[in-house]
C-alpha cells in the first residue's frame, strides 16, 4: 500500500511540475508576406534600446545578414555607461562601464548592426508588421521586435529630492564623484550599487554615509568587506531619509529617520547618492506585453519570447534579480537567435526578404 502511494504521489508531483506556466494565451497573427511589398521601411529585426542587451541581440542577430537595427534610445549605452570598474565581465579584466558599453557599441558596428540615433515614442504590437514610431517622426515597420529598454533608477518620492536633482540629488557616483571633493556625501540603499557608489565616491568625498533601512546591507560580502577598508565611509542602520534640504541652489542637510526610536535629526551633508534599485522601462509595451507583479516583462518559459508571436526580449527589463551585464549579454544573444528562428519560421531569410522589402 506504502508503496503504490509512493508512486501515485510521485506521478502527481511529475504531472503538477512538468505543467508548463501560460501566463496568457499567446498572441499570433497571419504572417501574410505578401503585404510586405506594400509597406515602406521594413527592417528585419528592430531593438529598442542599446545597452548591452540590444548590442548583444543585435550582434547575433546581424550574424545571419539579415539587417539588425539597434535604437540608441535616450540613455545610449544603458545603464552600464554609468558603472565605476566593472571587474565581472568575463574575459574582461577591470574596466570602466563607459569603456565596455563604447566597445560593445564598436564591436556591433564592425559585425554589421545599424544604430539608429532616435528614440521610440510609441509603439503598436498589435499588428504584424509592428510598426515603431520615432520621436524625430519617422515610422519603422518591425518583422520582428526585442525589447531591450532597461530599467531606470528608482526614486525615494519625498520633498526636495526632485528639487535638488542634479544639484546635491544624484544616481550617478561615476558621473558625479569629480564634484564632491573633499565634500561629504550621504548615500542611500543596502545593495551592491550603494556600495560600489562609495567605492567610487571614496577617492574624492572627505566622508562618505550610507543609509541602510534595515538592520543589514544586502550587498555581497567583498563588496562590504570593501567598505571597510575605508575609515570615511560609515554604515548606519535602520534610518529613513524624510527629506532633501537645501539653500535653494544645493543640497546642505537630510532628514533622518531612526526607525526603532522614531526620532528625527537633520544630518548635515552635500550631495545624496540614490542607489535603491530600478524600475523596468515598459511604459511604451505595457499595453500589449505581459508584465509581472513588480513591472517587469513577463517570461513564461526560460525562452526571451513574450507573449506576442515576434516579439522578444532582453536584459533588465525582464530580469528585476540578477541585473547584471553578462546576464543581460546572455538574454540579448538569446533574444537574437529566437528572433532569426521565428523569421525562419515564417519563411523570411536573406534571399526570401530580398522579394519584399522596398528600399
Ligand atoms: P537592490 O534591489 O539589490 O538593492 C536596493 C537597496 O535599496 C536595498 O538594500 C533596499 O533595501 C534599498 N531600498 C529600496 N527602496 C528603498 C527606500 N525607499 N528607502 C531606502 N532604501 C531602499 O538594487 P541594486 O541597484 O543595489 O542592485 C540591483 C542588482 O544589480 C543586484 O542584482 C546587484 O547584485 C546588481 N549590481 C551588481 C553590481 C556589481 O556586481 N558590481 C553593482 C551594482 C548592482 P532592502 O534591503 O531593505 O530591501
């Protein structure tokens, strides 16, 4: 009896965890080739957006001969130009963000991927081709489309901080380290950014404060153990920043909160480093595309396709866990290939599109 128990449990678990999870069902259209010949512009594959997802997808993509086309998009280079010394990136040894993302940029130049130095303003999925419209007002029709937008620096939403952006308030140690010689910074967030924020920022600041809102930091050990080598970078716990204050033209002090007291205090300080994770860039697919319950696209299976037929995707804007640039660079090389499978698929290749697409 023990036994063939045993073996009822064991079928059910294979029956319940081979299920696959179909968020929605998926969207397909006709793929009708024939009315290609009819549309102006048609590109093969377009990527919107070109951190080192889109360069990655676009690389892989451009492989086959057929034209890949990367939209530079608003932050050209994504959110890797900003990084300090990137000392993960394999078969890279320690180099600055700014430097990666201009020799990914480069590396998809020679391999043939077209950059197209505008960004995406809208965009309809609900029709094949899908059609891209440009903020200088050009209109792209899209056989295939990745999605490789990102995601953007999250905000703490409290007074002053939008007053003093860019004037005390920043997102960027790389950017904006030159600006706090000798000065003293406050940063705020318990992850790795926040700690690699104040490596950057040690060299230049006279003292560094990272506010963490809990009674840990979430940041890798070595980065933490980093942080101690370092006798002018202090951690606090468990404190809330309520508010940016300034003299009207910079930031001058903080409002802080001690959690377990509830008591406040001003905290004199020069300039805020925000480093409390991102929000994925999905406003202009949100109407079409599946997202999860913190914003970001939706991936039914371990596939970059959504749940569009054509449409893929890359990098951070699907992944709000690891974000890293060789995760993204995985899931862009991904998203390409998936791209030229489907055009297989229905039947385009170089020779076949030579037929339909006007010039
Ligand atoms: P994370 O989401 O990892 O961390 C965000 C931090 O901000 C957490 O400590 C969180 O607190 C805190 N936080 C969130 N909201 C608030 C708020 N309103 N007020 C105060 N604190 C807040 O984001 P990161 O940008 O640090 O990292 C994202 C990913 O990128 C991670 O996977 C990380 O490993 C990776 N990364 C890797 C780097 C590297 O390898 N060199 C460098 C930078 C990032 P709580 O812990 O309480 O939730």
């Amino acid at each position: 009896m023990k036994f063939l128990i045993k073996i009822l449990f064991l079928l059910w678990s294979a029956a319940v965890y081979a299920e696959p999870i179909q968020h929605t069902e998926k969207k397909t259209f006709s793929f009708d080739l024939s009315k290609l010949s009819e549309l102006p512009r048609i590109k093969p594959c377009v990527i919107v957006g070109s951190g080192v997802a889109g360069c990655v997808a676009g690389y892989y993509f451009t492989r086959s001969k057929l034209d890949g086309y990367v939209i530079k998009g608003p932050q050209p280079g994504g959110q890797l130009t900003g990084a300090g010394l990137v000392e993960n990136m394999p078969g890279i040894p320690t180099m600055s963000g700014f430097e990666i993302t201009t020799n990914l940029q480069n590396q998809a130049q020679v391999l043939g991927v077209q950059f197209i130095e505008d960004a995406v303003v809208a965009m309809d999925l609900s029709q094949w081709p899908f059609v891209i419209q440009l903020a200088q007002g050009e209109t792209l029709y899209a056989l295939t489309v990745i999605i490789a937008t990102g995601s953007a620096p999250r905000k703490l939403g409290i007074p002053g901080e939008l007053e003093y952006w860019g004037a005390g308030v920043s997102t960027c140690a790389v950017c904006d380290c030159f600006v706090y010689k000798d000065l003293e910074v406050a940063i705020v967030g318990g992850g790795d950014s926040a700690a690699e924020q104040a490596l950057i920022l040690a060299p230049y600041a006279k003292k560094i404060t990272i506010f963490v809102r809990k009674d840990q930091m979430r940041a890798a050990p070595t980065l933490q153990e980093r942080l101690k080598e370092y006798d002018h970078i202090e951690v606090v716990y468990n404190k809330e920043i309520l508010e940016v204050q300034g003299n009207g033209e910079v930031v001058t002090s903080l409002v802080i909160k001690d959690t377990p007291s509830q008591e406040t205090s001003t905290f004199p300080c020069d300039g805020l480093f925000l480093a409390i994770g991102h929000n994925p860039n999905t406003s202009l697919v949100q109407p079409y595309l599946d997202l999860d319950e913190s914003g970001y696209i939706h991936l039914a299976t371990r596939s970059q396709e959504t749940n569009i037929r054509g449409v893929f995707v890359a990098g951070d804007v699907a992944d709000g866990h690891f974000r890293q640039a060789v995760t993204a660079a995985g899931t862009g090389g991904q998203a390409g290939l998936e791209a030229l499978e489907f055009l297989r698929e229905i039947g385009i290749t170089e020779r076949t599109l030579r037929r339909y697409i006007k010039e």
